[in-house]
C-alpha cells in the first residue's frame, strides 16, 4: 500500500485563477510567481500548465534555470537577482531576465562581458528590504544605459502593505515610484496579488500574481470565495486507526489531551513531517466525510488524531481533508497564526502531488 497523503493539484482552478487575473488587470501582461516551488504546487507543471502566461517570475537563478533547461521558453525573471560572475553568465546564456535592486549587481555587470539581458531595476519605496533608494537611482541608471551588457532597463516595486485595506502605505509606495520614474516610457512592474484586487492604478505593463493563482485570498479578513478564486491545492490523508477511549484516557505525546466521556478518535496519517503545522493541536479541524472533525493532542510527525464524536459512520482508509476544497487554507492559517504562504510552501517533499486536468 502506498501512502495515503497526498496533495492534490487542480489545474483547471489554477487557469480558473489565471482568468481572474487578467478579469481584474486586462490590459497587463501577467507574470505568475512561482518561486518556492510555485508556493508548493511544483514549479514545472504549474509553469507547464499555463502557456498563456506572458512571463513567470522566481527568486532565485537556480530556480529559473531548471524552469529553461526543462524547456520554458517564457521570459523569467529572476526576482533577487545575481550576486556572482558566473550566475549572471549562465543568466544571459538562458535568456533570462534579472532584478537589480543594488549597485554591486551593477558593478557586477559593468565588470562581465556578456549577451544583452533584460535588467528591471527595483527601487525602494518603503519595503526596505532590497531596493534602489531616490539618491542612488539617477546615478545607477546611467551607469546601466551605459552598458552594451544591458538590452532594456525596466522598472519595478514591491508593495509591503498592499493585503491591509485600510492602510496608506501602498498608495505612499505607489507615489514615490511614480516620482522616481517620472515621464520615463519604460515598462514598469508593482502589483502582487493583493494589489491586482484592490489597487487598479498599479496595474501599468505587468502584474505578479502568486498567491491568488494558487487560490488563497491574498487581502486579510477576505476569502479565496469573495476574490473568485478557486482552492489548487487540496491537502488529503485517511485515517489508518480507530481507537475507543474510555474517560480518563489521554491521546498523544505529553498526554495533552483527554477523554472526558466514552468515545472514539481517529488516527489521520499526516503529520508535520509532511508540513502540516503542529501548533495547530488542539486548535483546528479537519474534514471527514463533508463533516468537520476537531483535532485532539499534539500532533505527531507522522499522524494526528481527530476526535469522532459527531460521526458513527467512520470506517479505516476514509479520506481526511487537511485543506482546500470544503476547508480553506486561510483559515487554518489563521489559527497557525500565519498565513495561507507558509502552509502551502511548507508541504514537504514526502508528500507527493498529484495533478488533475
Ligand atoms: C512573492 C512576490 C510576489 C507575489 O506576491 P503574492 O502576494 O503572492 O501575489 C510578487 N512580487 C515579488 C517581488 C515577490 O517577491
């Protein structure tokens, strides 16, 4: 028998997502993110199953050329840039395009002679946390128009705030970038998922959809639901025991929880070693037969408990949902004190994915 936990990919929500993206910014190419593995959902398929993104977008080099030499012919940007000689050798023998958001990256191409790249200069705008401030910008950008290494210069911010309504952060943000840039006719970038829904003027020549794409609302307070979108993921394992307890019995490490009446419990073969949060002991549910069911003790490595007191029907091997379709991730992430980001990245390599077309 092979494990019963898997992660199951919807492709079809992920186009389902795709066409939300360009609903909300129709005139803007999309760049959907998928850095971190797409979010846990595996980089190749996702890219593989979206032909009609004009672009993706990843952090890191490595990333970006398994995506080519797995044969993506979309432009990739490389959000973090290059930091080496011979990463931004190998970034212009792929055709990729990469952030600077530094001046010793512009050091670093003045000193390589290289094929032409895109370049999209990344300026600070109230992130602090890697950017091009006001005073160096000017500076910078004539270094760059001065190279034969650089073929186009474009321009991008990221926003901090842009998932809190009520905060003026974004527009602050939004404003600095237009300073900056000016009458500039350059291609310029802003929006993540969270602006794309909310904030239309910062829209301009591309978005960088991540988490919407995956189908989790990226606005605190908001579901995937209310924005449109579709769950992608769906965390499913079964349930491999049952277990009679009797008053007074105690259920799992430290003996954290235990049985006040007569009942049953269930054994759910997950754990977090395959990324489900263990702060979430006691604290949330699962689904079980179109029911919830709450977990009961800690959870374990490779299992955790549920308690069946609501539910006489169950059987070994019924299937357990963890998240996504009936139960979404945002809220479980709410009770991890994090959000839906962490969960969908934390999906550990154990667990296989499997795509749905
Ligand atoms: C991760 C990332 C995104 C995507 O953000 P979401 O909130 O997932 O839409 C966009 N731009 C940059 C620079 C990023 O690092």
């Amino acid at each position: 028998m092979t494990r019963p936990t898997v992660a199951h990919i919807d492709l079809n929500a992920l186009r389902h997502n795709f066409n939300q993206v360009k609903k909300y910014a129709p005139h803007s190419k999309v760049m959907p993110v998928i850095k971190a593995d797409a979010y846990g959902h595996g980089a190749l398929t996702i890219a593989s199953a979206l032909p009609q993104a004009d672009g993706f977008a990843v952090a890191f080099i490595d990333e970006a050329v398994a995506l080519r030499e797995s044969g993506i012919k979309q432009p990739i940007v490389v959000l973090q840039g290059v930091y080496e000689r011979s990463e931004l050798e190998l970034a212009a023998s792929l055709g990729l395009q990469i952030v600077i958001h530094q001046a010793a990256q512009v050091e670093l191409l003045e000193s390589c002679n290289i094929a032409p790249l895109v370049v999209w200069m990344k300026l600070e705008t109230g992130m602090h946390r890697a950017g091009i401030s006001s005073d160096e910008f000017v500076p910078l950008l004539a270094r760059l128009k001065a190279l034969a290494q650089v073929a186009e210069i474009r321009f991008m911010t990221h926003f901090a705030c842009a998932d809190e309504l009520e905060s003026s952060v974004t527009s602050d943000q939004f404003h600095l970038f237009q300073e900056m840039t000016g009458n500039s006719s350059a291609v310029c970038s802003l929006a993540n998922s969270a602006a794309i829904i909310t904030k239309p003027e910062t829209h301009r020549d591309w978005v960088r959809p991540g988490i919407m794409l995956y189908g989790a609302s990226p606005l605190q307070g908001s579901t995937a639901q209310h924005e449109g979108l579709k769950p992608v993921m769906t965390l499913e394992s079964s349930i491999i025991a049952i277990k009679q307890l009797r008053p007074g019995d105690t259920v799992g490490y430290g003996a954290s929880w235990t049985a006040e009446t007569e009942g049953r419990i269930a054994i759910v073969a997950i754990g977090y070693g395959d990324g489900y949060p263990r702060c979430l002991g006691g604290k949330a549910q699962v689904l079980l037969n179109g029911q919830r069911a709450p977990l009961v003790g800690r959870v374990s490595m490779d299992s955790l408990a549920i308690n069946l007191s609501d539910q006489d029907q169950v059987q070994l091997g019924d299937r357990v949902i963890l998240w996504g379709k009936g139960l979404p991730v945002e809220e479980l992430a709410a009770g991890a004190n994090t959000i839906s980001y962490e969960l969908l990245c934390n999906v550990t390599q154990r667990v296989p994915r499997y795509y749905h077309d």
